[in-house]
C-alpha cells in the first residue's frame, strides 16, 4: 500500500499579515507608556518617593546628597511617632494656610502629576526633620538636654559631645508635631518656626538609597 505523505505547512507569514502585527504594536506602544506612568504616579502618590538631601540640617545622620525612601501607607492609619525621620511640606509664606491640609485625593494626584514635571505645587519647600515630640507632649531644651514630659530624650543618633541649646517648654497642640535636625547647631526648624500639622506630614523616611556605601535603615 502506498504510504501517503504529510507535508507540514510551512508556508511563510505573509507580508499583510506582517505588517497588521506592527501596526498592531505602534497602537498598543501609547498604552503601554501611558499604564506605566499611571503606576508610577500611583506609587509615588500614595506608596513611595525618592527624595533628596539638600543640606546638612541632619548630619550626621543624613549627608548632603543623600537619598532617601519615604513611605507614606503608615500615616494614614496613624500619626506619626517620637524619633521618626519624616519629610513634610511647608509653605515659603507663612501667612498661607497649610499647604495641602483639606486636598482630596484627586488633587493630590494632580500635584504628583505637577511634581513630576517640575511645575510647581502651591510654594511649599520639602523638609526632612526628626519627630521630637507629638500632639499633647511638652518639649523644652534645658542644659544642653532636650527634654519631653519632662523626661531626658535618649538619642544615640547624635555624636557625643553634641548638646541642643536651650529653649523654653511648650505644649506641642494635638494633631501637630515638634521637628528637629539632627544637626543641633545648624537646622531651621520647630525651634523656630513652631510645630508642624500632621497634614503637612509626606511620609517617614526608612531607608537610605544612594550613596552605595549610606544604605541602609533610618
């Protein structure tokens, strides 16, 4: 009997069929591109952002240049805590109300968006400070020491030898936050310009990301 032969189809693909799968991606490419800055954007409004480090308000314990994680998920089930490296928004005039105390989530996104670009979001400067103490606490600096209720603040992030001038005690008005750099001699901070509103609050920072050699915890 004859064995009957099958020859697989082997034909070429054929140009319009080439050409449909092209057109085909140029038309998903916008899309694409589009998801993921819509992703990144969702990350960096409501998860995570990079930030840098300006100046040396917080050496020794953040350099000039530095970069820094900043995740902002734990502050909305909760304030934020004594000891706490955290970046907020202040306003470049201070007459003006909170920069972003009564923005709703759209507008957040906006001005993520904005920020992404450069544009400017309302005249507010980013800082990065220390949580000394918390809505409630009274804080002085007193012979060198700083003191919270009362109580000698333990920081080990500070080198020895380092004391904090002394100013007078406050109560620090609940819903706000008494900051510090870590750099006692040189940062502008709560000492002078007062507490700061938890709604000002962008996130905690918790990980060093550049220099190599700085990774690590905050």
């Amino acid at each position: 009997m004859a064995q009957v032969s099958q020859e697989q189809d082997a034909r070429p693909t054929s140009q319009p069929e080439e050409s449909a799968k092209h057109r085909s991606f140029w038309r998903e490419f916008p899309v694409l591109v589009v998801a993921a800055f819509a992703l990144a954007l969702l990350i960096k409004t409501f998860v995570l952002q990079a930030f840098y480090i300006p100046s040396g308000s917080m050496l020794p314990t953040l350099e000039v240049g530095e970069r820094i994680l900043v995740e902002k998920v734990s502050y909305r089930f909760g304030g934020p805590d004594r000891g706490n490296v955290v970046v907020f928004e202040r306003s470049l005039d201070p007459a003006a109300p909170s920069p972003h105390e009564d923005d709703s989530v759209a507008e957040d996104v906006v001005n993520a968006f904005k920020s992404l670009f450069g544009w400017p979001t309302g005249g507010e400067q980013d800082y990065v400070k220390r949580v000394m103490a918390i809505g409630g606490d009274t804080i002085e600096g007193r012979e060198g020491v700083v003191y919270v209720n009362d109580e000698p603040v333990d920081e080990p992030y500070l080198p020895d030898g380092v004391v904090t001038s002394d100013f007078p005690p406050q109560q620090v008005p609940m819903g706000e936050i008494f900051v510090m750099g870590d750099n006692r001699g040189s940062s502008d901070d709560s000492r002078n310009f007062g507490p700061v509103p938890d709604g000002e609050v962008v996130g905690r920072a918790f990980l060093s990301i550049w220099p190599a050699d700085d990774f690590g915890t905050l």
